[in-house]
C-alpha cells in the first residue's frame, strides 16, 4: 500500500539540474500537467495555487529555497542519487516503528490518530515523501564529505572493543543497600546517619563474601544464595555484554584488566549496592584486523546535527547570493510571472516557476486547506461587494500597528524598528506581511458582520456587562497629568530617556496623590480638575466628558480599579501609556435598558469581530468543504 502510493506521488529532486539554467528572457516557463488539489470535487489549476503559495508564503521560504537549491546543486555535482526505493524503504521503517512503539502494533488505531489531524494516510506520505527525501540527501552529502580520521579510527575500535581492543566479561554478585523503613519524624541528619551505616554493613558482608570465595573458589556456588541482581542470578551471575566502564562508576578498570582468568575484584560500590566480579572471558580484537570495518562504519554513519549546520554554512559561505523583491509581486491568470527571477546565485537566476514548483511540493500540502477557505472567503467578497479597499487595509494596518508600538514601545517608532532589525525583519517585509494578513481579515470581517445576528438576549447581556444588574452607570470624573516633554538636547542618551521618563512619572504620581488628600479634605474635585487637569476636552467641565463615561472602553486594569470605588471616592494615582490620571466616582447614574438598546444594538452590529471569532466563523463556513490533495502536489 505505502509503495504504491509512494510511486503514484513520485519523488523527483527539489531542483532538477536544468532547473535554473533558463534566460531570465525567455517565455514563461511551461506549467505543470495536471491539478494540486480538488475542491468539492473541482480540481485547481496549479498556477492558481501556486502563485497563491509565492505571495503569502514566498518572503519567509526564499531563503529556504536558495538553500535547498544550494544543496541539490552541490548533490548532483557529487553525482549521488536517492531513489524512490530508498525513500519508500525509510518511511515504510518510520510507520512500523511508530506503530510498534505508541500504538501496541495495531496500525489502525495510527490511521484513526490521523484522521483526528484531519489527515488520511495519502496525505502523511505526501508530507513525508519530501521531508525524508531531504533528509537523505543531506545525509548522503555530508558521507561524501565526511574525512575520518586515524583518530577517529581509535576511539571508535575502543568503542566498540574495549580499551586496547580487550572486551572483559564477567559473571557478578550484587548485595544491595538497604537502610530499612525510617520512623516517621526522621531527621535529615538521622537519614543519612542511617544511609551511612547501611552501607558500611553491606560493605562487611561483601568484604567477607569475597575472602570467603577467595580461599573456597567457586564464584558460581554462591550466586544463588547471595546476589540481589534478579536478571542474572539464575545465570550463575553472567552478565551478557562486555564491561564498559563508563557503565560502572566506581569500577577499577585497571584492575580487573589485570586479573587473571577467574579471579576476584574486590567488592566496589555501584548501581545500588556493593558488586563483586569475577572474569571468565577476555576478547582481545587487535586493531588492524577491524580497521576498515570501523572506518567504513564511520564513513556511513547518519549525519549529526552539527555536521548537516556545517555543510549548510560552508555552501552558503561559498555562494554569491541575491534575494530579489519579485515574491511580493501578485500574479494573474494572463501573467503568470513565472519567467522571473526571485533570486539569483553564483549568477544563474532561480525563477519564479521553480520556486512556486518548490513551495508547492514542500509547502503546499498543509496549506490546501487554508488556500481553499480564502479563496472561498474571497470569491464570496467580491461577489457581494464585500471587497476591502487598499485604503482600507492600509488604514487597518497603521491603526493596529500605532496600537502595537504604543503598547510595547511606548508609541516611539524608532524602538519599534529598531526591535525589528534586532530579530533578522526589516520594515518593508513586516509592513507587506500585514497588509496580506489585514488584507484577509477584513474580507472575512465584512462576511461576518453581513450575516451577525444580534438578538434581544445579546443586547441585555452587553447592557448588564456595562452598566451591572440594575442598570447603574458610574459617572466618572478625572484629572490627567503629562509628562512634559524634554528641553531641545536636555537628553543624549537612551539612559538619559529613561531617567527622565522615571523622574517624571514619580513627580506627576506624587502631584496627583497630593490633589487627592486635598479632595479628601474637602476640595472639591472639580474645581481642582478646572485647575491642574491637562486634558483639554475635560478639564473645562470639571473632568467630566461631554458624554457619559464609557467605562468599557477602558483598559481592564483601570476598570477594576474604577469599580472598586465607591460614591464620592478618589483613587489612588492610575498609569495608562504615561499618562497619569486622579479619578473620581461622583455618582451612580440609572440607564435603562430603553434608553440604550438601539445604541447598543448598533454597537453591537458593527462591532470587529476578534481573531477567535473570525476564524471560527470561517472555520463553520467551510466545515463541509472537502479539499483533496492530488498526486501532482509533490511532484
């Protein structure tokens, strides 16, 4: 069943050597025969999929890309090859050994897993039909590349024979430490008190045992009676393997190398208790009769980590790379684009049609489904009229971002990008980047608000969150302080900001702090906010808005703060983006829920639905949308 699938999808190269070798001046390159995907039924043209994969997927996969042609490059040049044989052979192995491990050998219960993750075993194998496929030949590189040394050679016969090529065996006799049940109330002092003379008492009785056998000999006699060791005590203490020292802390290795066939190593302490060994055996392997074995095993070891890190830092060393702008350039069905370079290496220009081949082949077929439910979300757009603006996105865009930079970066730009050069992004790919993911998310916005529904039990639940049970609103009256900005270059330094900033937030707290002990006295909270407040849309009407207080649209840290307080109470001096604010509940006004269901009703219809819900409503939408991946995906 796997090599038949396996075959039907085919594995070819990431790049095929001819790939890249075509004029940056030659007509479009020819598209793949056949579809990637179907939906419901109907099957998607590749260029559609793939150009959809270039422009949402292609600024952070080039640079993947130029690697992977980097390395298929430097593969054929070797003249290596993997087969579709070795392929199917490593995720035939990679399946049973799954099966076997987590699911008791029953393969069913692996495909039942599958479908959980919305999976069948066509598409597991086309997901790893490329990843295996680049795992060998990374690995088949780095053996071609790999130089083993004499040393090497060594260690790795030691390794594997014992210290100069002699394997020791030994039968064993374990007594184990046993400290006994400890009183309940036992000190830690008493506990290893107790711990301490354990220990010595079994090293007595090991010590007698082994003076015992050395004057009556017959290590096997007393195996039975005395050891502890449950795997090989009806084995006469026979440890199957070779000694490895490293294996018994506490060994001395020295010494047991100089025993004589038969003898007896003092007791030792190791791997719970007190351990007596006898040798029975010595396998001497010299060198020079293993040593092409060895150096042929080493050769063709699987690559570690550090040595694939090596071969990919070596070839990007030694490549002269340029990453082109063509990936954020949108295609058409009459201008496909494929004959452009998105990149080019050593002078050859990678065009477009090898990247999206690429892209769909090692991207595509986790993506199919969110390909279809925006290619749904879009046709549906358009057809209702739905379809956002670039105004629109770009005024989305600027909104999020300015809320992003003030909430992270205290609304100072230049941190913000600055943060973003820290991290490898610049500014342009950050911005294109969310004007794609904007872009989306408007398109499903507008769909949903089309077909919100807003119902009477919506309405009461969003007046009783506002205003509480009984409808009571709090009036809410406040005193905003500033920090004032700096003296043309009063400040040079980063550190000089922060002082300042930390200076001026304590000195306006502390002004605040003293306006409310004064309202405490007696002043009245109004006439101080006349005075000192700084927020001229309030100040004049004695800290009150020109509407009621909208305590919702408040950060939620300020309105528990604010519902806390009762009739006539001030609060403590509250921070909001440097801002700094004097509150006061001046009273409770009644709003019934008359006054307010139209306005909340309309609130209620136009208001942005959140990440969460935007992709649950598309997620509803398409849920009975079947979305097939196909052969021609991976080729």
């Amino acid at each position: 069943m796997i090599l038949s699938l396996i075959l039907a999808l085919g594995v070819s190269p990431t790049l095929t050597g001819n790939s890249s070798a075509a004029s940056v001046l030659q007509e479009t390159p020819r598209e793949p025969q056949g579809s990637p995907l179907a939906i419901d039924g109907v099957e998607i043209p590749w260029a559609e999929f793939a150009n959809w994969l270039v422009v949402v997927q292609g600024f952070n996969n080039l640079d993947s890309y130029v690697e992977s042609y980097l390395i298929q490059r430097e593969f054929d040049a070797a003249g290596l090859v993997v087969s579709t044989q070795e392929v199917h052979q490593h995720i035939v192995a990679e399946v049973e050994d799954r099966v076997s491990r987590a699911f008791d050998g029953n393969r069913q219960l692996w495909l039942d897993e599958l479908q959980r993750l919305g999976q069948d075993e066509s598409d597991f194998l086309a997901e790893r039909t490329w990843e295996v496929r680049r795992m060998l030949v990374l690995e088949k590189l780095v053996q071609s590349r790999r130089v083993v040394s004499e040393e090497q050679v060594r260690l790795a016969w030691e390794d594997e024979y014992g210290p100069g090529g002699r394997q020791m065996f030994v039968s064993r006799i374990l007594l184990r430490v046993r400290a006994g049940v400890q009183a309940t109330g036992t000190t830690r002092d008493e506990s290893q008190e107790l711990g301490r003379k354990a220990q010595q008492e079994t090293l007595a009785r090991a010590q007698e045992l082994f003076e015992r056998m050395q004057r009556e000999g017959e290590f096997g006699r007393y195996v039975p009676e005395f050891s502890e060791d449950i795997q090989t005590r009806k084995k006469g203490g026979i440890l199957p393997d070779a000694v490895i020292p490293e294996d018994w802390p506490g060994l001395d290795f020295d010494a047991l190398v100089k025993l004589e066939i038969g003898g007896l190593l003092p007791p030792f302490l190791s791997s719970g208790g007190y351990n007596l060994f006898q040798l029975d055996r010595v396998e001497v392997t010299p060198l020079e009769t293993v040593q092409a074995q060895v150096r042929t095993r080493l050769e063709q070891a699987s690559a570690d980590q550090m040595e694939i890190t090596t071969l990919l830092s070596s070839l990007r060393e030694s490549a002269n790379i340029e990453l082109l702008d063509e990936v954020r350039r949108s295609a058409t069905t009459e201008n496909t684009r494929f004959s452009r370079p998105v990149a080019i290496v050593d002078g050859k220009p990678l065009l477009r049609s090898d990247f999206a081949r690429w892209l769909v082949s090692s991207r595509g077929q986790p993506l199919a489904r969110g390909f279809a439910q925006q290619r749904w979300a879009q046709q549906r757009a358009i057809a209702l009229g739905l379809e956002p603006t670039e105004l629109m996105i770009e005024q989305r865009v600027q909104k999020e971002l300015d809320n992003q930079i003030q909430a992270f970066f205290g609304g100072d730009r230049e941190k913000w990008a600055n943060d973003l050069l820290k991290k490898g992004r610049d500014i342009s790919a950050t911005m294109y980047q969310a004007k794609l993911r904007t872009h989306n998310n408007l398109r499903a916005e507008a769909l949903m608000l089309r077909e919100r529904v807003i119902t009477e039990e919506m309405i009461r639940r969003e007046w009783e969150e506002r205003y509480g049970a009984d409808g009571r609103a709090p009036d809410i009256r406040f005193i905003l302080r500033n920090i004032p900005d700096p003296e043309p270059g009063q400040l040079e330094t980063n550190e000089d900001l922060a002082k300042y900033i930390a200076e001026q937030s304590a000195e306006a707290k502390s002004f605040l702090a003293q306006l409310g002990e004064r309202v405490a006295d007696g002043e009245d909270f109004g006439a101080l906010a006349r005075t000192y407040s700084e927020d001229p849309k309030t100040r004049d009407l004695g800290g009150r808005g020109a509407g009621r207080f909208e305590l919702h649209t408040w950060p939620e840290g300020i309105q528990e703060a604010l519902r806390a307080l009762k009739v006539g109470q001030v609060s403590v001096p509250l921070e909001l983006s440097n801002q700094f604010f004097l509150f006061e509940l001046a009273e409770l006004v009644h709003v019934p829920l008359d006054s307010v269901r139209e306005e909340l009703r309309k609130e209620l219809m136009t208001r942005p639905p959140s990440a969460v819900e935007v992709s649950a409503f598309i997620n509803e939408s398409t849920r009975s949308m079947v979305v097939e991946v196909l052969p021609e995906m991976v080729k």
